[in-house]
C-alpha cells in the first residue's frame, strides 16, 4: 500500500482540535504534501491550510482525500458518506484510519469501482505477513520506546529522520500507527495486525537494506503497559534494533487507561536491552527523548540536564531542543566502516 | 461460542496420524464426547472409533461435525466440502480451526442457512474483545508457560484440570488454541487475536470467580521464542496467573521454526516471574511438566528427578508419571481458607 500524494485533509465537522490529531500530525511533518483542507459546517478544528471543496482541491493537484480526525468510537458518520463519495468522482483516492472498512459503506464502495479509485484503510492490513525469523539482517535499526503509549514515539522517530537526512545520512522512518502511516505513506498499523504475525509484520517493515542505513521504527505502547505490553515486545523482536531511545512525559502519573504507575527510566532501558537480546544482542540505549511541554523552560532544561546526567546518555526534547545530540551519539557508537 | 455435543470427528483422506493431531486430543480427553469418525477413502489417520457416515452419525445423536484434521497449508479441499454440506442438510452444525471462514465457502454458506446450522470458525474470534485492564479479579489462576512451542502445555493443563476436579477441586480448563477449543467446547484461539486485544482477551476468557476456584490456562509459544513471544507476554498480563508451570521436551535442541536454542528451565522461571509481576506480583512456580516421550524409562525418570531436585520444585511427566505432585504443591502452597 502506497498513499498517492498530495493530500487533502477532510475534517469532518469534529468538536475540537485534539479530533484532528491525525490531520495535524500530517501537517507538522508533511505540509509540502497538503494542499488543504475541507470543513463542513460547525468544524471546530483547524490546520492552518486554505480551506478548500473537492473541485478546488482537484485543480491544485490532490490524489488522495484524508480522513484526518477520529469520531468517537472511530465511526464515519453518514453524513461524511458523501463528500468522500464526491471526491472519489472528482478522481481521488481516499484513505481514512477508521476500524470499519471504507468498502462496508456501499455508496463508497460503489464509488470506487465506477471510478477504479483505490480505498486505503491503514488501520486494516492489506496483506498477510509471514511469522517473524528471528534471523538477522543488514543495515542499523533504531526503535522508539517509552515509559507509556503517547509519550512522543513517533514525534522522536521523525525528528530523528529529519536531522539523519539534513546531515546526509541514510535513514527512514517506519511507521507502525495510522498517523505515522499517513506521514510517511506507507507502514503497517502494528496493533491491528493479528497477534502470531506482530513479529513477522515489523522483520516485513524494517527490511535488510545497506549496511549504514538506518531504519527508524516508531515504537508502540511500553513493555511495562498491561494492556499492550505483547505488541511492544513483538515489535521489539521484529525490529530488532541495534540502537533505542526511550520517550518519557515526566508529569505523568499513571499509564494511560490503566491504573498502573510508570515504570522509570531505568527500569525500561534494562527491560528493553533484556528483552531485546533475543533477537539482537548488541541492544543498547543510545539517548533520552523527553516531552516535557508541560514544564516551563527553567524546569525543563534542569530536568533533561540531570536525566542525561544520571543515566549517561544524551538527553533531549525533540521539540524544544531538537534531537541533534541523539544523532551525534548514534554516529559516535555506530560509526560508518569504509 | 459455545459447541454443541456430542462430535461427529470427520478425518477426511489425510495421508498420516499427524494431520489428525486435532481429532486424536479430542479422543484422548473427551472420547465420551465422540460418537464416531467420519473418514473418506484413502484416509491414513484413525482415531479408533467407529467408522460411521452421516446418517449413522445423526442417528446416534451427532450434533456437530468437527473438521479435526489440517490439510498442507490449513486449506479445506473442495473434495471434503460435500461432506460438510450432507451434515449440514442432516442437522449437524459444522466446526473447523482452519483459516479460512466456513462461510467463504458459498455451498456450506448456503447449507447451513437453509437448515439454520451454525458454523464453528474456532480460529477466528467470532467477538471483539476489550482492551486488557491489569486489574485484579477474584479467583485462583494458573498458566502453563514452556521452553518453546508445542512442549505439552495444553495437556498438562487439561491433566491438571482432571485431576483437581477428581479431588474435588473448582478448576476449569480455559482453552487458548483450536484442539483446546474443541476439547472444552468453548475459548479463544489467542494468537488469532488482533495484537492490541491480546491480553483483554485472556482477561475474558478467565473471568474473576470464586475464590478456591482454579482456572487452568493454556499456556501458547514461549517469551524466549522469536516469532511469538508477544503473543505469550499478552496472554501471561491478561491470565494474571498465580502459579505457572513450566513445560519442556528435554530433546528438543533449537527453537520451533526458527534456529534460536532453547532457554533454560530457570531462565523461563525467572523471566515469567519477571514479566508476570506486572499484573500478579504474587506470581510464583509451582512445578516442572517434561515431556519424556523421547526417552527411555530409566533416563526418563532420571532426568525428573534431578531436575526436581535442581530447581526445589515436583517435577513430572504428566503422561508417564501424572500431575499429581504438581496439584499436591497447588494445594500446599494455596490452602482453602475457609
């Protein structure tokens, strides 16, 4: 599955900004592939880019319409039917990250085919992988962890690809949720693949490749989340990578949706290098990711100053300090062989 | 989904005894459960029951007919789908672990809703599960966990089962794959499971209960194996066992499937105590179940005994030996309190 670019961000008529995530995240990352968005009536979401209707959007070049919010209980309404249907008869794809199969709707299925437009449910595998090998291939690979789900796995991922590429290193993101899917136009939704494949699917995604080339896979949930610890550590085996950065929001008290406290810092490194050996035994932690936009500036900065301190380890937040002593420590540790 | 008995077990026209494995756990556990076999010419397996067709089956009282073989490649052949539909039309419903739906299959579609019979996907969920929760739920619980894949964990859960309830212990056997499902009648093929719903699913499947009540869970793959140790994580959070039993072939020298070496006994406890510890801190081994099939009495008996003595802990072989040392230590080590 390749999403066709550009993009023009469908958001619906959502409540609030946060039901836009999606849409959002592709803009941070991607805006030279928006041409805009489309907003029904009484949308109190925003992206910043010209509101545009179907045919605008057609003119200025858009491929595929994005479903860029999620409803509550991750539903389309009927009343979004059909401006995807009119987009699908403008000539564009449409790609939502919905549980339900745009195809079970028939005004859209329909669509498609009177139109032989592709429909992209990137929450669905459109494939069957194998059961993972367990069997080591070429080229470096850097996974996201984290203390919880939502601390900045993929935000770390793709800052890290960001500063790699502007320093002429090779180096790729790989995806594993629906926004990270949308941003980098392919992937696999890690946590809807079926529980014997997770390895499988992530050893699928992060492919051999040259020798100094760097995959950098977006993490998901933790290893100490009780609700999602097996997805991690299939995606962890399947990844197998040589390098890890562990994400962390500090204000947080519990894991997300459960009762459980954080586990610390350390505690994930040692976890993550125990569990990770299975499949790579050179596993090691290469740097802190901290999201610490809850904090003021002077907290921050004491914070990140003294947890690099402690754990002897590059420390940053990739939004307020950027990630460039992470890529520094990873070109220290992995250097290229010539 | 609940299976209706007594089985009629159908064994097609495959070539050897091992393509039957399915059919040969049922008669082993639950002969009283099988009126009969149902075998097409060329048919190498035999389970020992009577041979009967269709109407002999329905005439003594066959409800479903259970597909107990797997084909090359978990296909059904279109050869066999005849006999689905006459027992379908003979009042039978139908139920098969294979992967591909019944209901794909436009002639059994058709039978079972013109004679309103139901179809038995075991391996594919036929419910959407919840996400785990991690909390604690009343009731005693135990998980057979192993060295790799296919070391004897369903059966020593179902030893387990049969030998509590014949002291009059509470205990239920809570099946977690496709011969399990149809010995108990009811369960979840766990590695069918859409990853994220993994551990929410073995929190179903073993509800909170009386507080002297055992639920005996099957154990799947192995935290050390490389393809599937997500899938064993995910069900040992969501199963929040008690007390854990390790199972191992002792000849066994790589890994099913894959060319890792096997862990050792203590590495298994250890990192099951480990992990476990996030939903159950009280979680603790119990008791070691070796396969010795392999072996001769002598060595056999040898190798228990030592490794018994090595680890502090009963050791048996459930077929050689019985489980009864292990259900001494549950009822040590777990006393009714009255």
């Amino acid at each position: 599955m390749e999403i066709q670019k550009p993009y023009l961000l469908f958001l619906g008529d959502v409540p609030d900004q946060l039901a836009a995530k999606t849409a959002h995240g592709i803009v941070d990352w991607r805006p030279e592939w928006c041409v805009g968005q489309l907003r029904l009536p009484g949308c109190k979401a925003d992206c910043g880019l010209t509101d545009l209707d179907i045919a605008q959007a057609k003119a200025k070049g858009a491929k595929t319409l994005i479903v860029g919010v999620a409803n509550a209980g991750g539903v389309l309404p009927e009343h979004w039917v059909g401006k995807l249907v009119e987009a699908l008869d403008a000539g564009m794809d449409v790609a939502t990250g919905l549980h339900r199969r745009l195809s079970s709707f028939p005004a859209i299925a329909e669509a498609a085919r009177r139109n032989g437009r592709a429909l992209h449910d990137v929450r669905i595998p459109d494939m069957e992988f194998a059961t993972g090998k367990g069997t080591r291939r070429q080229g470096l690979r850097l996974l996201t962890v984290g203390t919880d789900c939502s601390v900045g796995k993929k935000y770390t991922a793709l800052a890290l690809e960001k500063e790699m590429r502007a320093r002429g290193l090779q180096a790729d993101f790989r995806a594993t949720g629906q926004t990270g899917i949308f941003i980098s136009g392919r992937g696999v939704a890690i946590d809807a693949v079926v529980s014997d494949f997770v390895a499988g699917a992530a050893e699928w995604l992060s492919p051999e490749n040259a020798v100094d080339h760097w995959d950098l896979v977006e993490g998901q949930g933790s290893l100490f989340h009780p609700s999602f610890a097996g997805v991690t550590l299939g995606l962890l085996h399947g990844a197998q990578p040589d390098a890890f950065i562990v994400c962390h929001e500090p204000t947080r008290t519990k894991m997300r949706g459960v009762q459980h406290a954080l586990p610390s810092i350390q505690a994930v490194i040692e976890r993550t290098v125990l569990e990770g050996q299975l499949t790579n035994p050179g596993i090691q932690c290469t740097g802190l990711a901290i999201n610490t936009e809850h904090l003021a500036e002077q907290e921050a900065l004491g914070l990140m100053e003294r947890l690099g301190r402690d754990h002897g380890l590059p420390c940053v937040d990739p939004i307020r300090t950027g990630v460039g002593p992470l890529v520094d420590e990873l070109v220290r540790r992995f250097p290229v062989r010539g």
